[in-house]
C-alpha cells in the first residue's frame, strides 16, 4: 500500500530567536504532536543539518518540513483541521508571503519510507514548480490517487 509524502517550505519573517519566531516553533511542536497522536503520521524527517536549496533561500529564515502519512485523506483533514488549520490561520504573522513561483509544499506517493529523503523531496517541488500538479508531484487543488488518476478529497 503507497503512502504519502508532504514536503513544506517557508521563510520566516524573523530570526529564529525573535519572540515571533519563537511562537512559530511553539505552535510547530504542538502541531506535530497532534499529528504523532493522530496515528496517521508515519514519518518525520528531521532537517538538521540539511543543505538549504536556493529555492527555500529569501530575505527570510527558511524552515522545512518532510513528512509521510498513511493516506491522503488523513493528510488532508489533518492540514486543514485542528492545531495546523490555526497555524495556517496565522501564517502572514510568521512566514513571508510566497512569490509567484515560491509555493509552501508539495505532495507526493511513495512506496516505501526508505524511498522519502530531503533529496527526493527537493527533486519533487522542483517539478512542481515547473510542470505544475501531476500525479509525480501535487498540492491539493489538483489531486492525484496512488494510480495517478485525478482524485476528488472528500
């Protein structure tokens, strides 16, 4: 059974010690809390020590998540329900508005965990970003199933 994997990306509007900042990682961490007590979290990828990739990089203090869930379904009730839905609510308070081009994530399917890395995950939102949503890398606005058919997330 596939499962699926989120890439997000931002650039915060302070540095990572400023109290703003500081607010951000505090609802990070109780978001992802949320998200280990769902049981639907398979996976969290730590980015420490990973190479920021130029386009992560801005006038702003980039920060990167790498997740895999067990369905797609359950990644989209979690994104847009509960501690995340507020997060997002508040996301112009700590994140840099995206350019044109810059988006905040991309999803895709997997067979395996050992198949996701931050390699994988920066190839896929550079297809993203130049071929837009396809069933090798998608958002929620245009929604592929594990089969690559467009998928309606009910």
């Amino acid at each position: 059974m596939a499962h699926v994997s989120i890439y997000t990306v931002g650039r915060l509007n302070y540095p990572y010690d400023h109290p703003e900042s500081r607010a951000f990682f505090e609802m990070g961490y109780k978001v992802m809390r949320q998200a280990s007590v769902s049981g639907q979290l398979i996976e969290e990828f730590s980015s420490d020590g990973v190479l920021i990739p130029n386009e992560a990089k801005g006038k702003g203090y980039p920060v990167l998540t790498l997740t895999v869930w067990k369905s797609l379904e359950s990644l989209y009730r979690f994104t847009y329900s509960g501690k995340h839905s507020q997060a997002l609510r508040n996301r112009s308070r700590w994140v840099e508005p995206y350019q044109e081009k810059h988006l905040s994530y991309v999803v895709w399917w997997t067979e395996s965990v050992k198949d996701v890395s931050w390699e994988e995950a920066f190839k896929r939102y550079n297809y993203y970003i130049q071929h837009g949503s396809t069933p090798f890398a998608f958002d929620f606005k245009r929604v592929f199933d594990e089969n690559g058919e467009t998928f309606l997330i009910q």
